[in-house]
C-alpha cells in the first residue's frame, strides 16, 4: 500500500494579473510556503487547480514546477482526469515521467460510464504506470458517483492505493473501509475531521490553501489520539474557512484569501467570475479574526 497519509493540499494555480499564463514565482512561492507549515503532501491540477482550463503546456509547466519545488520534502500526486481513457493514460504517464510521486484521477465527467466501463478505465490506466492511484469521487462535478460497492471493485485494481470521497455523507468512509479493508485508503474531501474518526488516513483540503499548518496539525491531533478535545477545538477554529472555500466558490474563494495574505494568485479563469466585492469584505473579516491578514505579505 501507499505510505501518503495526512493533510494534502489540493493547490490552486497561481495565474498572472491578466490570466494569460501560469505565474511560476507565485506557484514555487506557495509550494514553498505549504511545505514549511508542515504540510503532508501536495495536489496540483485538481479540480481546486482549474485543470480543465489549463492547456497541456500550461499543465507541464505546474508539474515541473510543482515537482522541483518540493525536492522530495512532501509527495507530489498530480490530477490527470481526463473524459477520454486514452487521454487519462497519457497525461498519467507524463506525470510520472515528469517525476510525480501518484496521480489523482477523477471518473470521465460527461460519458457517465458503467461499472465496467469505469472498471476498465482505472485498469488500463493502472496497466500503464507505477505509481499509486488516487480514486477522486467528487460526484457533484463528476455526473458519477464512486458509491461503496464500485470503490470495492476499483480498489482490486493494484495501482488503485487510495480515494479522495468528496461527497457530505461521511459513512462513506465506513463503508468504503469495510468492504475493502486494506486495499486501499481513504482521504477525505470535504468532512477531514469527521472521517479521520472513522478510519481515513488523510484529507485532500481546499481550506489548507489558506491554513496549511492548522489542517496538518489536526490531522496530526487525530493521528496519535493525542489530545481529542485539542483537535475539536483547532477543527472549530479551522471552520470558518472550510466553510468560504466549500461549495461554488472553491476557487474564487481562496484565489481571494490568499491575496488578502499577501500572496497574489490571480483570478480563476473564466467562465468561472472572481469573487464578488461584497462577500471579499466577508471574507476579510473572517481572515482577519485569524490574524491572516497580510501574513504571507
């Protein structure tokens, strides 16, 4: 099985002011800055990334960067969904040969596959490399649902290791864990407090982009049941921003607070709109009772 376990940031791409390109000396600063707030690992071109509106140069560019700029200090997983198998594959073995430590693969999005037809799409992307697998059930942007009995099916797959569950029903977890016991590991997507109770090994965190010390460390709390009411109360401090970058505004969300921390990213490409000026005042003040002013400035 994968050893990755813990706070993954799932990043979003710095672009520059006028969204032309990918701003690299943003991307390696906040690389760098994730890494030594202690974060466990790093998720570029997820859907937090924008991966589908990057072009493949733009995508090579991420990884090259992304890779390098960790040197080995976290593991690296690079998204590679794609609609087309064929496409999946190639971005896959890109990713690998461009240093990648997994992948990050959510179901094709418009088809809505089969069992067999999803079966067949993890397994010939599985055939094709040796890095781990990490399953991305996000099912509100996927139009599929990796429901418990399909996960069992994947996770008999040998390069299928873990899956992000992106879904609010939590007893996913449970289910998930029980029916495939130790072929494969959960992270959690969205509920990371909640399902490293039931046995998740990590979380993939939006909020983390925001508070990487704070999501690694309870993760950390959870991990060596070192003190349970010390992880409540850090998971209730941490809310707040859970809570701005859930939902539709995942993105413009915490493009917003990281500028506001001093750490320019640029504006989501549209269509998506950046966040509107009433909710930034919003966000401000959250940021600001957190002390995240300007932080990064």
């Amino acid at each position: 099985m994968t050893t990755a376990r813990g706070t993954f940031t799932v990043l979003v791409t710095p672009f520059t002011a006028d969204g032309s390109a990918v701003d690299a000396a943003a991307l390696r600063r906040l690389v760098n800055w994730q890494i030594e707030q202690g974060i466990h690992g790093l998720i570029p071109l997820g859907s937090t990334g924008e991966f589908l509106s990057c072009s493949r140069a733009e995508r090579q560019e991420i990884i090259e960067i992304c890779v390098s700029a960790a040197a080995g200090r976290v593991p690296v997983y690079i998204g590679t969904g794609a609609e087309a198998t064929f496409d999946a594959v190639e971005l896959s073995r890109e990713a690998e040969a461009m240093g990648a430590d997994g992948v990050m693969i959510i179901p094709p999005f418009y088809s809505a596959p089969t069992d067999d037809e999803l079966f067949q799409h993890y397994a010939k992307i599985g055939e094709a490399i040796s890095i781990p697998i990490m399953v991305y059930n996000n099912p509100a942007t996927a139009n599929v649902d990796l429901v418990p009995h399909i996960v069992d099916r994947l996770s008999r797959i040998d390069a299928v290791r873990s899956i992000k569950e992106s879904t609010l029903e939590v007893t996913r977890v449970r289910d998930i864990i029980d029916l495939c016991g130790d072929r494969i590991d959960v992270f959690a997507g969205i509920l990371g407090y909640e399902s490293f109770w039931l046995g998740a090994v990590g979380w993939v965190a939006v909020c983390s982009n925001l508070m990487p010390k704070e999501s690694a460390k309870l993760f950390e709390l959870v991990a060596d049941h070192s003190d349970k009411d010390a992880a409540l109360a850090l998971y209730k401090k941490i809310l707040p921003v859970v809570r701005w970058v859930g939902g539709p505004r995942y993105v413009s969300a915490s493009k917003a607070g990281l500028a506001m921390m001093g750490l320019p990213v640029g504006d989501p490409r549209a269509p998506r709109l950046p966040l509107p000026a009433d909710q930034q005042a919003e966000l401000k003040q959250t940021l600001a009772s957190l002390d995240l002013i300007g932080s990064l400035a």
